[in-house]
C-alpha cells in the first residue's frame, strides 16, 4: 500500500495570478503540513502556468507540479478529473485541498469518489488532531444554523474550503521551493460534454467580491426597481456595489452574479449594508467576514439584528434615503 | 416518440426555512434536534430538480421516477413528487439507511438506479438542504460513469441529447450531452409547481415501491451509518453575542440620519 504523505494544494489560476483562494489554501495548507511535520506542494493545471509557481512558492509551497497541456486552457471536468486523478494516484498525498469554487465544488466530489475516499466541502476551519493525525474538517451545516467536525480515516482526506476563511502567509519572493513538471497524457475521447457557448452577465460597477462596501437587499424590497433607485443610491455614495440575498435572484429581480448568501458569493467588505433582509443563515454564511454588519428592517426580530454590528427598525424606503443623504453631507465636509 | 426517462433524486429534510432559533443541537448525542411544530419536506433544491424534470415531462414527454431514501418517511411529504405529475415512487427505506453520508447514501441511490433499468437523465438538487455538501449527484454519476452537468438553471432535451444552461461565475454556459447523463439544478431554475387537485387525488390512491438494502445488492454493512466514509466527530452552534446597536429617532427617517451621524463617530466612514 502506498504511502499517504504531505500537504497538496489544488491552484487556481487566471490571467497568468493565483486566485486569492489559492493563496489562503497556501496559508492555511501550510499550518497543516507544519503540524504534521511534512511538505507543502502545489498543483497547477493550465495551458501555460507562467509565473504562477513563483507565487505559489512565494506564498509557502515546497513544491509545485505543473501540467501544461493546450486541452487546460479552460476547466472541463472531463480533462481535468483525469489530470488531477492520475496526480493524486502518482503523488499519494494525506490531504488534499480544494477551494469552495465553481471549480472545486466541481472536482473534488468527483476525485473523492473516483480515489474511493471520503470529502468535507466548505470547510471553514481545518486542523491537525495531535493524538490520531487526522484532519478535523469542520464546516458549516443545516444552511449554517450549526457547524459539524469531520473526520475521514480513508486516505487521502479531501477538503473544500470556503473563499475567505484562511490568511495567506506573507509574500516572500526570497522562498525557495521545487518546481516538477509532469506530462499527462490526456485522453480526449473520454470528454462526453460539450460546451457550445459561454455568457457573461456583466454586473456594471464594481465587482461584489472587490467592493469595500456592499449595499444588499432582501425579499422586503419587493421587486427590481429600487436596487436600481434607493440602493444604487446608497452604494454609489460609499463607492459600493449593489447586492442581494436569494429571493431577489430567484425572483427574477436581479442577475445570480450579485447573489451574496452560501450558494451564492461568499463576500467579506469593510461595510456590509443588509437592507430588508430578515437574515436566513445561508444568506449569513456568505457575508459573515464583513467588518461591520448594518441592518435595516422593519421587523425588530428580524435574525439579522443579532448579527448586525449596527441597526435601523423602520420601513427601508423612509430610512435609506435619509440615511444616504446624512451620509453625503458628513462625506462631502 | 417514446419520451424521456427520467430519474429525480429527493431527500426528506427538516424545513430549512424554520426559524434559526428552533435548531437546536443536542450535545450527548451529537444530533440536530427540532421542536415537532418543524415539519419535514423535501429538500428545496431537490424540489427544482423535480420541476426541472417535469418542464422536460411537459414537452417531450416521459416518466419521471422518484427515489427517495431514509428511514420512516413521511408519506405525504415524499407522495408531494406524484401529485406535481411523478410516475413513480421508490424508496429506499429501512433504518440501516439512516444517519449516511454521501459516500453511502450516493452508493445506494446508485444501486437503486441500476435496478431501476434504463435512464435518460438523472436529476438531484445542488446540495442538501441539512449538510449541504453538494456530493450526491456527482457521485452518483461517477459510480455509474456516465457524464454529469451541475448547476442547471435550465435544461432542454432534444434528440436524445440534452442542452443545459450551467451557472458559473459571473454568467453562464450551455452545455450539451448526449444520454444517460446526470444533472443537479440550482434554485433559479425556479420553483417546483404546485399540485393539481387532480394530481393530489392520483397520488393518494398510488403507493411507493419500497426497497431495503437487500433488494439493491447491498449489505447492512455499506449503507448508512455503517457505510459512512467521513465520520462526524461533534456537531456543535457557535455562542454568538449579540453585539448590536440599535439607532433610534423620532421617525424611521430621523434614524436613518442618525444612524449617519453614529457611524461617522464610530470612523467606520
């Protein structure tokens, strides 16, 4: 039997950079190893991985391999899962990590059960348990109402870890690490599904995940017109982004990209501005790292008041517009 | 034309819309406890992929089959799939069933769909709505090795192949694949349909097939509990204090000017 050793990495990348995921996968991957006491490494699929594996050791990894093939210039399942299977057969690591991504979300239940081991998606918190060696995958559960600890005895242990959740290490371009490219041969005749066409739906502005603020609005909105009136407003006063919880999104009111909320985007600005949202957990799990939460809402008992740093009770339209307009007088002082 | 065959995936969980207050865990047995007034209803993400199957039932024709698995399931929660236009009704129930993960519960759904014969399509929500790990559906469609699609927010099928609106970062892509394929829908597909008084009085008199782990091929020992791969060490709710500061004012305007005035102070602006 093969021996389960080290800490791997599944990278992200785009336009030549790490995805920020990668590098807090880097950091919280490289507590784990330290703890275990063995390496940290890197995988990197793309057409070409050009600087990145600089980076990728800049940011803690001992080792990074790289698979360079013209099929990887963009992720298909069924390219990638070959790839990333015959790695993680030919490198046998104890743990791999993944990011909580559209990718990760993708791959990794499918790697899990290819390997025939088991897999904690979302994960918030990873450790070392000191007596057994396991991985203590703990991750959010029931929409975020409680968290659950994972353990998984078959190796290798598989988690997916949710954007924003661990730091990176500081970026020292000085670090030294080993980089091993690996040739895959990939088999073309196993891609069973086609992509015919890819459609942006370009959010003007500033990108949720970017924006020091987010301005969001909930089902109490009651329909499309004010997240383009009261809370674009808002936002542009405090150079924010507008966003929602899901019922704005299922409703048709707004496009999916500006969906905050667990199956949605996992956000954390400095200012999170939650407007007639009653607060559903999994609305919660995807804006709980903001620095400061403000909530207004008509309900007093709405749940959001108990994750708000600072709330409002009262009908949204009367609040917010004097709200934004105190806020641009005291800006423009 | 002979329609499209079709299978849905449905899990029995607690109503995930109940108020966060109601979840309660207990820690001497490391289980999720709810008062009874929480009733039990099928996962709302299982509940688009049904309604993704009957938009295809409702233009190219079919059946569509519905597999549910757990132990002593409501059945007038899981019989909701026949009155919305299902066929029929499996469950996989017994209590060696219980208390899986998705390593297990995915083998058994597996299992149950070879049994079941011929499929087109197999449809299952994004994730569960209680431990929400989103695995089922890919492997599912790994352990029979046929190709799947996640995040649907809309499917046709045509010619025997089917075309997917897939949702991914910032937009979307259409994808086509040809069957027996796999597909797990995410919520803007939209809602399932409500059901037809008609549908209702068909479902009352149809009674599920039920299956135990012997009638699938497998052993107590590989569904359930017992054949978990991930085990659950401790499941627990984070104490949270309530931190917050209410702004007040004479009218709901004055507290928004306020509530101005009070972050300036704080320099949070």
């Amino acid at each position: 039997m093969a021996e389960y050793k080290g800490v791997i990495v599944y990278g992200e990348l785009i336009n030549g950079k790490l995805l920020s995921i990668t590098t807090e996968l880097l950091g919280g991957g490289r507590n784990l190893a330290t703890a275990l006491k063995e390496d940290l490494s890197c995988v990197l699929l793309a057409d070409t991985v050009g600087e990145t594996p600089k980076e990728a050791i800049a940011f803690g990894t001992d080792k990074v391999y790289i698979v360079e093939d013209p099929s990887l210039k963009e992720y298909q399942a069924d390219t990638y899962i070959q790839v990333v299977e015959k790695l993680a057969k030919e490198i046998s690591p104890r743990i791999i990590l993944m990011g909580q991504t559209s990718i990760g979300r993708d791959l990794a239940p499918r790697l899990a059960f290819r390997l025939g081991t088991g897999l904690s998606t979302d994960c918030v918190d990873l450790s070392i348990d000191s007596e057994t060696k396991l991985l203590l995958q703990t991750k959010p559960v029931y929409g975020g109402n409680a968290q659950a600890i994972f353990t998984c005895e078959s190796m290798p242990q598989i988690a997916t870890v949710r954007p924003k959740t661990m730091s990176p290490i500081e970026r020292d371009n000085s670090r030294k690490g080993e980089v091993i490219p690996i040739k895959v041969e990939i088999d073309m005749s196993t891609i069973r599904t086609k992509v015919i066409e890819k459609v942006k739906e370009e959010v003007a502005g500033i990108k949720l995940e970017d924006a020091p603020t987010i301005v969001s609005g909930g089902r109490g909105i009651g329909g499309p017109e004010p997240f383009k009136t009261t809370l674009k407003e808002l936002a542009d006063v405090l150079h924010g982004a507008v966003g929602a919880s899901r019922p704005p999104v299922d409703n048709g009111w707004i496009p999916e990209a500006m969906h905050v909320g667990l199956t949605g985007k996992i956000v954390a600005p400095d200012i999170y501005i939650a407007i007639a949202i009653s607060g559903a957990s999994q609305h919660i799990a995807g804006c709980s790292g903001s620095k400061t939460i403000i909530a207004i809402n008509k309900d007093p008992e709405a749940n959001i008041f108990k994750e708000a740093n600072f709330g409002v009770v009262g009908r949204y339209e009367e609040v917010v517009p004097a709200f934004t307009k105190k806020l641009k007088e005291l800006l423009a002082e | 034309m002979p329609g499209v065959n079709m299978i849905v995936c449905c899990k029995q969980v607690p109503d995930p819309e109940a108020p966060p207050v109601v979840f309660k865990v207990d820690p001497a047995t490391n289980k999720m406890t709810l008062p009874p007034e929480v009733k039990p209803v099928i996962g709302q993400y299982d509940e688009f992929a049904m309604e993704a199957a009957l938009r295809i039932k409702d233009k190219a024709g079919g059946k569509i089959t519905i597999l549910s698995l757990g132990n002593k399931l409501a059945r007038d929660v899981v019989k909701k799939t026949l009155a919305v236009g299902g066929d029929e009704l499996i469950l996989l129930e017994d209590e060696t069933f219980e208390e899986g993960d998705s390593w297990s519960t995915a083998h058994a759904l597996a299992m149950a769909i070879k049994k079941t014969g011929e499929y087109d399509l197999i449809f299952c929500g994004r994730q569960s709505s209680d431990w929400d790990a989103g695995q089922v559906g890919l492997g599912i469609a790994e352990i029979l090795g046929i190709p799947a699609v996640p995040l649907a927010r809309r499917v046709e099928a045509v010619d025997g192949k089917v075309r997917v609106e897939r949702v991914i970062p910032d937009g979307y892509e259409i994808v086509e694949v040809g069957f027996p394929a796999l597909i797990t829908v995410t919520s803007e597909l939209g809602s399932l349909r409500y059901a037809a008084l008609k549908g209702i009085m068909a479902a009352a008199k149809k009674q599920p097939i039920v299956w135990k782990p012997s009638d699938i091929g497998l052993e107590p020992s590989q569904v359930g509990a017992a054949g978990r791969r991930t085990k659950l060490a401790k499941l627990f709710q984070p104490v949270k204090e309530a931190k917050g500061e209410i702004i007040e004012g004479e009218t709901p305007a004055e507290a928004g000017t306020n509530l101005a005035i009070r972050l300036r102070e704080a320099k949070i602006i």
